[in-house]
C-alpha cells in the first residue's frame, strides 16, 4: 500500500482527509507544522517504509513555527534536498496560481483546492497509475 | 493830452456788425472823439443807455433788429440823442425811412474820407435833416415793423416747435435709458442667479419670470436638448402656458423647421419680426397673442446645449439692444447649464465609483468570510459519510450476530469485535447502562421513533449535502482568483465557440461583431465563464421562452483602449431598487429555482481583475444590457 506523508496544521482537516485516505487503503502519517514534516519523513527514510508521497498544505507554521503563506514550500525543498524523486501534492485554500505554479516548479506533481477530499483521493491514484 | 481832455471830447457811438467798417471809422474818428462801438443791436442799445453818447452811428442792416429799430427804441429813451445812419443802403426810400425811425441825419457807405469828419462835426454841432411829410413814410416804416415783428413770431413759433420735438425726444432717450437700465438690472439679477441657485430647473424657471417681467414680454421658454441630441425639450416657461407645456412634455425636433430647432443647429439667433408674415409658422395654441419671436441658441465652449424662445405680443418687438443684452444672457445661462452638467457628470461618475469600490470591498469581505466558513466546512461530507459507512457496518455486525443460534454467536469473530468494542466505552466516557435503562422506561410503541434508521440517514444526507453546499459557494468565490494566464485573444472566435457550447435553441443568442475589431487582454477561460453566466442569466429572466433574444455585440469603446462587449436581452428588464443590488454576493432573485447569488459579483471580480469595468443598464419592460469594457493592452 502506498504511504502518504500528510502535512496540514488545521487539526480537523488534517483528520478527516487521514481517515478518508486510511478507509481507500492508504497508509497515513500526519504531522502539523514543518519542522515535524521534515522529522516524521527522516524517520522513516531509506527504510522499508519509506514515504511514496507528500500531501503538504502551503499555509502553516514554517521551521521557526511561524505560519506562512509559502512554507508548504519550504518543507517540500527540504524533503526533496533529502529524495530528490519524491512526489508530492501542495494542498491550498485558495486557489493561488502563482504559488501553485511556484510549487511545480520547486518538483511539487500537482497542486489540490482543499475542499473535496474524494477529488485528493482521484488526484493521488491518477498520478500513482 | 490830459485826462480831462478826453472826459471833454465828445462820445461817438458806432453800431455796426462789419469788422472791417468798424475799423475804418475808428481810425477817422478815435483820435478827436472818445469813439465807442457795438457790434449787434442788443449790445448797441445797452451801451447807448449806459454811457449817454454824444452822437450815435447807426448801420440799417444789422442782425436781429434793423438800425431803423434801434432808432425807434432809442429815441424814446434818449431823445435828445441824435442818430444817424451809416448805410450802404441806397434805395428808393432809404433816407426817409431813416428818418421816420428817428434818424436825423442819413450818410452814405462808402465812406468819403476827406469829408466825413466834418459831417460828423456838423451833426455834432446841431445839423438836423427834415422829412417832408413824414405821414406817408411813417405807415410804411410801421408797415414793415409789423411783417418784421410776425416774421419774428413765427421763427418764435417754430423755436418752440422745435424744442418740442427735442423735449419728445428727450423722453425717449430717458425712457430708453431706463429700459437699459432695468434690463442690466435683470441680467446682473440672472448672472447673481447663475451663481447663488444651484438647482437647474429653478434657475431656468427664474431666468424665464425675470425677462417677461423685466423687459415687459409675452413669453419666454428655454429648451434643452436630450441626451440623444435629436429633441429640444422644453425646460421652463413663463405663466401658466409655460407650465402646461413644461407637463406636457412640449419638444420640437432638433432637425424640425421651428426656430429653436435652426436656431440651435446653425448657433445663431432666429427672429421672426412678424410672425403673421411667415406661413410656415407655427401657432402654438398655448400662445395665441404672439406676434413676434425670436430664437437665442444655448451654447457654451461649442457645445449647443439648447434655446431661448423670447415673444411678444407686437409685431418688430426687438430692438438691437434687447437682442443683445438678451444673448448675453443666454450665453450665460449656456455656461451655467453646461457647469451644470459636468457637475451633474462628475456626480454621477463618483456615485459609480463609489458603487463599484463598495461592490468589490462587499466581494473581498463576503470572499474571506465564506473561504473561512468553506475550509471549516471541508471535512463534514467526509466525516458524514464515513459515519454512514461506520453505522451500516454496525448494522451488518448486529444482524449476523442476532440470527446466529446462541451457541455459535461468542466464538463469531464479530462477537470479539463488538465485545471490544464495548470495553472501549467506559474509556471514552459512554455508559451504555443509561441509554438501557432510558429505552426500558419507553412504552414498546415508541421505541421505533427512537431506533429509526431512515431517518438517522436522512440527517446524515443532510449534514453532507448541506456542507457540499458550503462548499460550492466556496468554489464559485474563489474560482475567479485563478485568473493569471491572460493573453491576448479574439472576443468573436471565443464568444461563438463559448455561446455555441452553451446548447440554448437556434436563434436565442445572436451575435455581431466589427470586422477589424482589435483583440482583448484577458484570461480567456475566465472571460468564458462571465460570458456563460451573462447570456444564462438572461436565458433565465427571459424564462425560456420561445420570443428570446439575446444579442451580444462588441466594438472599440469610446475610452481608448478597451472593447466594449454588450450583452442585451428582451426579457422584463431589472427594476431599479435590484439594479442596485444585482453584483452584491448572495443576492439572488431566482428563490427556489437554485442560484447561490454569486454569479454576477464573481463576474464583476474577473473583470475588475482584467483591469476592466462592468456595469448593468436597465429599464422595466425595456429588457437588460450588460456592459463589459476589455482593456486592448497589458497593463
């Protein structure tokens, strides 16, 4: 089963998209903030279980715990710097192309309007085939 | 010689009006007599009376009063006095006449140097000259004192005449003066107006009452064009007639045959001296008394914004200086109207400013709102569902365990699930021992109400379709911020593919555009969907009736630098009080019929984002336009 790394610092979204994901047979770990992404990914890198992709929200606290509007890209800089093939999925509130477009070019797959979380389920096995 | 010399010389008065004779005789006479001269008979008399002369000289021919005359009238006063004439009258009846006047001695002009200091010295001396029967000559001289005096009576006469004329004329020029006066008084009391009545229609109202009662006139009107420059209006007129015709909405047509028409377009003023001379003239019933009019254009910086109609009751009323004073007037008024105006334009330019900057910090603040309620929204359609699932599952589980025989139930493995599950409650604060106790206490019949399946899923689809709707609404407010990829694109190649996407019947929505037209900056896709939701509003109002039309058009617009895209239907129009309303979030006049009321302010976003304006014109029963400007160029 594919393991998905979930990052989003809004506690009840962060929830409910784990238990739609976990109840499509996914494996879920979340985290709330950068710096926590970033340890719960190192823990598992270059085991056996090993993350095959990153849900990463952009609007969270950053690495010194201050929330930003870009630190979903932050993160995702660091988690590449670490699997430089990791696939990962920026999740917005709004739908910012800018940002979005930012992200893609930083090796984000895609970028998700949060809001329907059987289209996240779509979109993840559309780029997992 | 001493002075007591000359006090004894004898005094010689000469009463002549030719310099020249005057001089001759006092070269000959100055140097022996105290010599004393007069050149008019008046001044003569007053000076005889005055200085008693010794002898008096006297030329027959003078102006006003013949020498004769001056005779008569001084005999009486100095009769001892003695005169003589000094004439170049040589007539029959010369002398005689002379000597009837009182003369007593009668000399001839030319003078004769060598001799005429001793005549003098004679006559000083005592030489008189008798006239033989005087009788005859005397009723002659009296004769011609007579002719003389009515000759006299009747230059009188006409004198008198003639300063009556002047004084008549006089009159007239104070009375004039006065007219000039009032009429100042009136357009210095207009030009006041112009500047203290702010309201138009007052001020036009007042201009009106002031020139008939100033200047004394049967009517005066002002006509204003209309906005489509094809009417002059009639914006006020004097007395009751101006009122009836100001509620009968009176207008003349600008390219007509009246003279406010001509007089506006040629911007020169019409006057018709005799209105009864011209056929073609028209006979305003309100106005039956009129014999003259005349027509002043309205113009202000070249802009013809209307006339002035002035009419009299007589024929050839106006005079050169009421016809100017009254232009000046009018072209005051012009510039009143047209500040009035602008003003008026700027108003209503801000109001709309104002609108907009209202609408967009309404659409930002509503957009906020409803993202933040849509993001707390975003997990219930899950957790309902799931809890669905969840409550069919435990179902499943009950059914298999409550038709098992007894005796397999504890060793099923759902019975160690649900015992675990069980065990899990006094954890999580839930002690099922109430809820029995609670449903033991029920009558049997109740319990269905209580445990009713149908009706648990029913609430559950409602909590997840009520929040699925949050979440639309969240969709359509933030679905305009995508916009970014605008590029320069062709409006007709993708109105006609957007409109024929659409799948509305043949001939509802038809389409024109200019073949040059220039191409829009946008982000095509967004400008799609505002085309979409215009064209599906009006298909909508028009309540999808066969007679629908909807015609969309763009050209250049009149800024420079922007297309102007119309989108016009034939539906029931949009009444004011929701005109104002149309672009404010959550409005929606559909009711029932669906509609989240985010159509149009989402629209007013994209196209304000495009660096664009959007605006809505309507009238009850005239249908509706939507106006979209689209700038040419990148920003």
């Amino acid at each position: 089963m594919p393991k998905l790394l979930l990052v989003d610092d809004e506690a009840l979204v962060r929830r409910s998209m784990q238990k739609t994901l976990l109840r499509k047979g996914f494996v879920v770990e979340t985290a709330s903030n950068c710096t926590e992404g970033l340890a719960t990914f190192e823990a598992s890198h270059n085991t056996a279980a090993s993350f095959d992709m990153a849900l990463l929200d952009l609007n969270m606290p950053n690495f010194d715990g201050v929330p930003a509007h870009s630190a979903g890209l932050d993160l995702l800089t660091k988690l590449r710097d670490i699997a430089p093939e990791l696939i990962a999925i920026v999740l917005t509130a709004y739908d910012e192309v800018d940002t979005a477009k930012d992200a893609v070019q930083r090796g984000a797959h895609s970028y998700f309007v949060k809001g329907r979380e059987q289209g996240l389920v779509d979109l993840i096995n559309e780029i997992l085939g | 010689m001493t002075e007591t010399d000359i006090k004894s010389l004898p005094k010689i008065l000469y009463i002549e009006d030719t310099d020249d004779s005057r001089l001759l005789v006092r070269r000959l006479l100055s140097r022996d007599y105290v010599f004393l001269e007069a050149s008019n008979p008046i001044d003569g008399i007053n000076l005889a009376l005055d200085t008693e002369p010794d002898l008096i000289l006297l030329d027959i021919n003078l102006p006003d009063l013949s020498g004769r005359e001056v005779a008569t009238r001084l005999k009486k006063s100095l009769p001892n006095t003695p005169m003589v004439a000094l004439t170049a009258d040589i007539t029959g009846t010369a002398r005689e006449k002379a000597l009837v006047a009182g003369c007593v001695g009668f000399m001839t002009k030319p003078i004769d140097i060598d001799t005429f200091r001793d005549e003098i010295e004679a006559y000083l001396n005592g030489k008189r000259e008798v006239l033989e029967k005087p009788e005859h000559h005397l009723k002659a001289y009296h004769q011609e004192l007579v002719e003389h005096l009515e000759k006299k009576v009747h230059e009188l006469t006409k004198m008198a005449d003639h300063n009556k004329f002047l004084d008549q004329q006089n009159k007239h020029v104070i009375a004039d003066m006065q007219r000039h006066q009032r009429l100042l008084q009136a357009a210095a009391t207009v030009g006041h107006n112009i500047t203290s009545i702010l309201d138009l229609d007052e001020l036009l109202q007042t201009t009106v009452d002031i020139i008939c009662k100033e200047y004394e006139f049967y009517y005066a009107g002002i006509f204003l064009l209309d906005s489509e420059k094809k009417w002059a209006v009639l914006k006020a007129g004097y007395g009751e007639a101006g009122d009836k015709m100001v509620a009968n909405d009176h207008r003349l047509a600008l390219d007509g045959e009246s003279m406010i028409g001509g007089a506006i377009r040629k911007g020169e003023g019409e006057i018709s001296a005799d209105v009864g001379d011209e056929e073609k003239h028209f006979k305003n019933p309100y106005l039956p008394n009129t014999r003259s009019e005349m027509a002043l254009p309205l113009r202000a910086k070249g802009d013809k914004l209307g006339a002035l109609t002035v009419q009299s009751e007589k024929v050839n009323a106006f005079s050169t200086a009421d016809i100017s004073a009254l232009q000046g007037m009018a072209d005051q008024l012009a510039v009143a109207i047209r500040n009035a105006h602008l003003l008026k334009d700027l108003e209503a330019a801000n109001q709309e400013l104002l609108r907009t900057k209202t609408f967009e910090a309404i659409a930002t603040a509503t957009g906020e709102a409803i993202h933040w309620v849509g993001n707390k929204a975003a997990p219930i359609p899950g957790s309902a569902e799931r809890v669905r699932e969840d409550l069919l599952n435990f179902f499943a589980i009950f059914k298999t365990l409550l038709y098992l025989p007894p005796e397999e139930r504890d060793s099923h493995p759902y019975a160690a699930v649900a015992n675990e599950a069980f065990s899990l409650l006094p954890d999580l604060d839930i002690d099922l021992a109430t809820n029995i106790e609670a449903l033991n206490k029920l009558p049997a019949d109740n319990l269905p109400l209580i445990v009713d399946i149908e009706s648990t899923l029913e609430d559950l689809g409602i909590v997840k379709q009520s929040a699925e709707t949050i979440l639309n609404i969240k969709e359509d407010l933030i679905g305009p911020g995508r916009i970014s990829k605008a590029d320069a694109f062709d409006i007709p190649l993708l109105f006609s593919t957007t409109i024929a996407g659409m799948g509305l019947p043949k001939g509802v929505v038809t389409s024109s555009y200019p073949d040059d037209l220039p191409q829009v900056w946008a982000d095509k896709r967004q400008i799609g969907r505002v085309l979409i939701n215009l064209i599906k509003n009006a298909w909508e109002a028009l309540g999808k009736a066969d007679h629908a039309k909807i015609h969309v058009s763009a050209r250049p617009a009149d800024e420079a630098g922007y297309i102007r895209v119309e989108i016009r239907d034939n539906g029931p129009g949009i009444p004011p009080e929701i005109l104002e309303k149309i672009w404010v979030s959550f409005f929606t006049t559909k009711g029932e019929q669906g509609g989240t009321g985010l159509g149009l302010s989402a629209c007013m976003e994209i196209i304000t984002q495009s660096g664009g304006r959007i605006w809505a014109k309507s009238k009850v029963g005239e249908g509706a336009a939507f106006i979209i400007l689209l700038p040419t160029e990148k920003e």
